[in-house]
C-alpha cells in the first residue's frame, strides 16, 4: 500500500480580510495559509507517506511576491528534508499569460534538490517510493501553451477552440491510459474542470464559459486506481458509486464569504492496485461568520438588536460580516461604535451593512401639461385613496384660489 497526501489549491497571496500581523510583518491571512499547509505536512510527516501530491494553484496569482515563495519553499523543504518526493501539477493560477514565460513552480523542478518533480506538460512519471511504483499521469491546467494548437484552428471561434482543447485532453489522458502498467497503481493528477463538479464562494462569481470541461467518464479510466484533481475548491468525489474514485481535494482554507460554511482540508490516499481508499482530513481553519439581523422598529434600540444577535457566536479571531435589514421608511439608528467595541475579540470585520429595500414609487399615469387644470387636478386626486372622499371640495377649493391668483 502506497500513501499518499492530495491536496490542491493553496492560493499563498489570498490577503483578504486580515491586516498585518506585528510579529512577523507578514499579512495575517498570509500566515493563515502557512498555518494550514503545515497542518497538511504535519500529518504527512506524522504517517511516514510515500507521496505528496499537489495538483496546481499554489499562489494566487502567476507573479508572487518573494515572501509568497519564501513561505512556500520552507513549508515544501520539511517534506524534502523527510525524504517525502513532491509532485506538482501546474495549476491556471500558476500559468503566466504570456507564451515563453516560466510558471511560478517551475523553479521547483530546476533546484538541485531530489524529491521534487513539477508538470508543466503532460506526461507520466514511474516514481519509485519506499514502498513501492507508482505511476502518475499529470495533466496541466489545459491552455494553448499547453496543448499544441494548429494554425488551421486559430479561425476558430473561443468555444470552439475550448472544445476542441477538452477533446485534445480526453485524447491525451485516454491514450496516457493505455500505455500504463496494469500492474502498477497508477494515479490521474490534474487541475482541471469537470462537469460535474461544484463550485463554491468566488468561483460562482468568476466566468467560467471558456473553460476547457472534460466528462467524469472521460477520467476514470482502467488503469487507474484515483484521480486526484485541483481547480475547485470544494471537496468532493465525482465518482461515489464507482472506481476510481475522482476527487477535488478542496482548497486548505477560506478564500471569502462563499465558503464560510465549507470544511476545508486534504485527502489521506492509501493506493492499492483495484481497492484504492481516500480519507478527508479537515484541516483547523479561521472561522468565517456572518450575522443577518432583520430590525425588529418596535423595539427602539436596533443597535442592542444586533448586539444580541452577536451574542449567540463565538467571535475570537474571527472574520466577521455583520448586515442588517432596515425597513426603507424607516431611520437607521444602528451605533456603528458600540458594535465594533463588542467585537474587539474578531480577528477582522469586513463591515457592518445596512440593507435597505428602496420604496416602489408609482407613477401618476394620464397627466401631462397639456391637461386644463379641473383634469389634472381629478387625475391627480383620484390616485391618492386617501383623499377621494375630499376630491370634490379640494378641486373646488384649488380653482378658487387659481382664479383669485389671477385676478391678483
């Protein structure tokens, strides 16, 4: 049996909603991620694994910062340093938009360091672990750098050339199947979108219409014993009913609000040929909280509203969303100060936001300028319900006072 670490989707840069820690300079959600990504290794290291493997996305973007990559190498060198091989598949996030550039991991394969092998191509790799072979099949994030494209198809519309990239890589990974060692475990990495996965939090806001999709059907393919993918930050197994299992690992912690309710975490595989099993381990995260508080305006003080709404969470060092719904009539007389006092426990407070439903205004239909005067004035009474009964002596009375203007 071979373990193995999956895990994906680190986004070392995410530095939302923190502030700078005092200690050590470094943007607070920063070391959050450390924190978790150690978490991940400590447990590598703890269970003596054979592999950690890492489908891609390791900054948030293709440029990090020194101190992104700083962070990084130190938390990868503890595995190297165990004698833990690492295998990185280059993620989108890691790809730099322009042909010719370096991905940001492309470093890690050209230190003068063994244990460490990146996939910026596809290709398969026999890694000999201490526990025996093992074949990994990577599958980069899928783009024109990635996936050779003829010049007769540089016409072509981008959902064309999006599908004909996800039916090059179905090509590659069908063709990368038959070529494995059926008596060798043998693992699919890749960070890719599959179809029927879910997103969550900011993917949900992101454009995903030129994504190259590939069917679940189209990646569990015999030989292999587990798909181990990135690219979506929920944990999930597209595969429950079948072998081999096809699993997101999920990100190691929050990226915003969308996945404050979401465990986050890595997958424990123990590879074995045909009887391959996953755990998911959840990894300590900060919590994310969000109160919604509807004003109740017979009770004078909204701002105690909110406070007793507050009391009913644990608010230590948390990032906090605090909103509240005020009737659109109504005066807002929330004390803004008073309710940051009372959470001067949370690590950060994205905001305390009001939400306010705008009144539908009506509009006077059938009156113009053109009207004589007795018309506007019926049209204009006539749509106040409230003064029908009086419409007759207000009109009376509004063309008397009209007339004596005049005559004034």
């Amino acid at each position: 049996m071979i373990k193995i670490i999956h895990t994906a989707d680190i986004h070392f840069g995410m530095e939302n909603y923190g502030k700078i820690d005092p200690k050590t300079g470094i943007h607070s959600r920063l070391l959050d991620f450390e924190k978790a990504l150690n978490y991940c290794i400590n447990f590598a290291i703890d269970e003596d694994v054979d592999l950690f493997l890492f489908p891609g996305d390791a900054y948030k973007t293709a440029n990090p910062t020194p101190t992104q990559q700083k962070l990084l190498m130190r938390c990868f060198l503890r595995l190297q340093q165990k004698g833990i091989p690492i295998v990185i598949v280059v993620g989108n996030h890691d790809n730099p938009l322009s042909f010719g550039k370096a991905n940001s991991l492309e470093i890690f394969g050209d230190i003068p360091l063994t244990g460490f092998y990146v996939m910026s191509q596809p290709e398969l790799l026999l890694l000999e672990t201490k526990s025996g072979p093992v074949q990994i099949v990577g599958i980069p994030w899928p783009t024109r750098n990635t996936i050779s494209i003829n010049k007769k198809h540089l016409q072509k519309s981008p959902d064309e050339v999006t599908t004909y990239i996800s039916e090059a890589v179905a090509m590659i990974v069908q063709d990368f199947a038959q070529k494995l060692d059926p008596t060798i475990p043998a693992v699919l990495a890749s960070h890719l979108t599959v179809s029927s996965g879910v997103f969550s939090g900011s993917e949900k806001r992101a454009v995903y219409g030129n994504d190259p999709v590939l069917m679940p059907s189209q990646l569990a393919l015999e030989p292999f014993d587990y798909v181990a993918l990135g690219h979506l930050h929920r944990y999930q197994n597209l595969n429950r009913n079948g072998y081999p299992a096809i699993v997101y690992s999920g990100s190691i912690e929050r990226i915003d609000f969308g996945e404050r309710k979401e465990p986050k975490g890595f997958c424990f595989v123990q590879l074995e040929r045909k009887k391959t099993t996953h755990e998911f381990i959840e990894v300590p995260t900060r919590p994310f909280i969000q109160v919604e508080v509807t004003i109740d305006q017979n009770d004078e003080d909204h701002t105690s509203q909110i406070i007793n709404a507050l009391k009913k969470y644990t608010l230590k060092d948390a990032v906090l969303k605090i909103l509240y719904h005020v009737p659109a009539e109504h005066k807002d007389s929330v004390d803004l100060q008073i309710i940051e006092r009372f959470c001067n426990e949370a690590h950060y407070i994205v905001g305390v936001i009001p939400l306010r439903i705008p009144i539908t205004r009506t509009k006077r239909s059938g009156a113009n300028i053109t009207m004589p005067l007795e018309q506007l004035l019926d049209t204009y009474f006539t749509e106040k319900p409230e003064l029908l009964i009086k419409k007759k002596a207000l009109i009376e009375k509004a063309l008397s006072l009209y007339e004596q203007s005049r005559e004034e």
